[in-house]
C-alpha cells in the first residue's frame, strides 16, 4: 500500500495498537502527532512510550524502512527529532542523522480499509465516489461542503495575503495586482499580472481623470499597441503612451505572451484590458469603496465596466467586427466578486480583527446565483444538486482539490466510505 494510505491510517487511529517495537521493547502510543503537509516528518508532536521512557517528538511513515534511506532522511538534520518509524515492512534498521538507532513499529489494520479503498480509487470516474455517495448522511455531506467552502474562501484569502506581502502591505496596489491576474481569466492570468506590476497604480491614479491616458497606458505597457496606424483613435493612445512612458520611465511587457487563440472574442485580452481601464479610471481608491460596500447591488454596479467606444466594433486592433457592446458580463462581475472581492475583505477581517468583514463577504456569496458549468453539471448528474452559491462554491473546491487529485483519503465523504 502507498504511504499516502498508511498516512491516512495513522491519522485516523485505524491502525491495530502494536505491544512491541520492532527490536522487542514494550511500546504504548500515547498521541499519534499532528499531520504535516509540508516538508519534514509525516507527524509532528507525538509522544510514545518505550518500555518506562515517554518520548516526545516526531513520527515518520513509509511502506518499507529502507526507504529511509531511499529518501535521504538519514542526511537530514529536520528529521533527528524523529522518535518512531511507522512501516509496513520492516527491511532494516535505520539511523538518524546523529548515528542514532530509531526505534520501529510495524504497522497493521483490517484489511477492510484496503479493499475500501482500492474499491474506491478504481473506478473510472474522476468523482470516484459518485455510485455510493447515496449511503454518506445529508448531515455529513453538509458539514463537509461548509469546511470546504471556508477552505476555499481561506485558500484565496492567503493568495491575496501573499501578494500583499510581496507589496509591502500597500493595499490598494495589492487589490489591483489581484483584480487584474483576475481579468485574465486562467488562459491570461500571468499576462496580466504582469501587467500589472509593471504598471504600478500610484502612476494609474495620477490620470484617473482622463480614461483615455489610463486606456493608452494599459495598451501600451501591454505590449498590444501598434507602433503606426492611420485610426484617429489608435494614434492617440500611440501619442498618448509615448509622452506617458517617457515620463515614467515605463517597460511594457512582451506582446507574446498574450493569448487569443482557442477563445471567444469577448474574451480576448484586448476587450479585457479595455475593460479593466474603465474599471481603474472611474473607481478611485478601489480597495478603499470595496471594504465600504455593504450590499451586494452597490458593489455590482461599481464593479461593471465596458470597453471605450472603439471596441464596439472592434476585438483587435484595426480590425472590424460586429457592432456591440462588450460590458465585462454578469457572470464576470460574479467571478470577480467570489475571486477576489470575497478573500480581499476576509484578510482585511483578519487584518483589522473585525468579523463583519468576513460576514458581510459570505452574504455577498449567498446573494450570487448558482455557478454554472460542466463541474457543476457533473454532480448534478450523480444527484448533488447545489441550493446556492456557496454550495456551487464548495463542490468546485472538492472537485479541483480531492475529486481531479483522487484525493480519497483527505476528503470527508471518502473517508467514510473507507471506513464502512
């Protein structure tokens, strides 16, 4: 069995009590640790008892011991605090870094857990659970999709907090920076970061007056504007750029980087950055009128923007398309409210130790319509049907992070399954 497995059974206390350690000694296990997902041993803090001696410290886990050594653990200072190696198959006694001999248990279970799980991991869907999910309790299911919609919303939250760091806790640049990795979609996200960064905007914000300086900015450190045009309109955001770049001392990015293929126009990151410009000329201080929104109407209508004038017959420059409008789109808007407006004001509820932030960001969730899409679709097929958004919210999170990843064993529902 894998050790992600053995991890599982460890944790979950599944595991029959061994009497022995491997070279004979009484052994009683008083806490089996806490699960560590980053590097280092498996368990930290644990405390066992060999014979008379109450030992404190960590637990590692493998299939067979000598992948200790497989693993370089043996090199590795992190692990000499290791108290006991939990194995399957004792292949050889191990030492710590310092020469130490580590003390061994081998580690058994009813194999009902195993033919559970292997059950489970086998079948051919990516929701390996969907032909058993009717057994797992409404209340269970409940409680699992209300973890993982905060697991969500704090996963994002740490996101912002980590551009916010690598901003020397600037706020408003640090919203923005994330506002526009949003307007990229997936397909345009590092594009647009990009963009960003290389656009502060405290320099944005001295031509907020003028949407057409912020238009031509944005254009320009794109990348995307042309050198030369005989278009009245073209030529002045050329103009425009070249006095404002000058000024600054602006780099624009690589026009390459940028995608337009396999997506819909309304998509392309031209329409987007046209977009993003009047969001940024006609909201000043955009971080500081998100935290003062209260209600979800207000902060739609202040998050709606449309592109200038030239894009509605345009999606690329110096070529005409259809005449129409192309406002960013109610299910945009919701994205970029669910995206970045929620985790924004929930790490400025954790920033200002005030929970009306966190509040009012889960009210706005239950005000947005159910998302809609194949993910979605896929588990209304097996008869999970989501009542609001924060269940729509939940069930991308457990696909993304358990269903795609097979990540049977750290999901609630599998869990129980494994269990029965």
């Amino acid at each position: 069995m894998n050790e992600e497995f053995l991890q599982y059974i460890w944790a979950n206390k599944l595991f029959n009590k061994p009497q022995k350690t491997e070279c004979g000694k009484d052994i009683e296990i008083i806490s089996i640790g806490e699960l560590n997902k980053d590097s280092g041993p498996d368990f930290f803090n644990a405390k066992i008892k060999i014979d008379n001696t109450i030992w404190a410290g960590n637990v590692e886990i493998h299939t067979n011991s000598l992948n200790w050594y497989n693993h370089k653990h043996h090199l590795d200072k992190a692990y000499n605090n290791t108290i006991l190696h939990v194995v399957e198959k004792n292949d050889g006694e191990v030492t710590l870094e310092n020469g130490q001999i580590l003390p061994a248990v081998k580690i058994t279970y009813d194999k009902k857990y195993t033919n559970n799980y292997l059950n489970l991991i086998s079948e051919p869907q990516i929701i390996k659970c969907s032909k058993k999910l009717k057994i797992i309790n409404e209340i269970e299911l409940t409680f699992w999709l209300q973890h993982l919609l905060i697991d969500r919303i704090q996963k994002k939250t740490e996101q912002f907090l980590t551009i916010l760091n690598q901003n020397n806790n600037d706020w408003e640049e640090s919203f923005y920076i994330l506002t526009a990795q949003y307007f990229g979609f997936k397909v345009n996200s590092l594009p647009f970061q990009l963009l960003a960064k290389s656009t502060p905007q405290k320099i944005l914000a001295k031509y907020k007056s003028n949407h057409q300086s912020i238009e031509a900015i944005l254009f320009g450190q794109s990348g995307l504007l042309p050198k030369k045009t005989d278009n009245k309109y073209i030529a002045s955001l050329i103009n425009e750029y070249s006095f404002i770049q000058h000024k600054h001392n602006l780099q624009p990015i690589e026009a390459h980087l940028w995608k337009f293929m396999r997506m819909r126009p309304m998509g392309y990151p031209t329409i987007r950055i046209s977009q993003f410009a009047q969001l940024i000329s006609k909201s000043q201080s955009l971080f500081s009128k998100i935290i003062e929104t209260e209600t979800i109407h207000s902060l739609i209508k202040l998050l709606n923007c449309e592109t200038s004038d030239y894009w509605i017959n345009h999606f690329i420059f110096e070529k005409k398309s259809d005449n129409k409008r192309k406002p960013l789109g109610k299910t945009s808007v919701y994205g970029l409210i669910l995206n970045v407006v929620v985790p924004t004001l929930f790490a400025w509820g954790e920033h200002t130790e005030n929970i009306l932030y966190k509040e009012r960001g889960l009210n706005f969730i239950e005000k947005i319509p159910n998302e809609q899409n194949s993910i979605i679709n896929e588990w209304k097929k097996i008869g999970i049907k989501p009542k609001k958004s924060s269940d729509t919210q939940a069930l991308l999170h457990l696909y993304n992070n358990y269903c795609k990843k097979s990540n049977c064993v750290n999901c609630r529902i599998g869990h129980l399954l494994i269990k029965k």
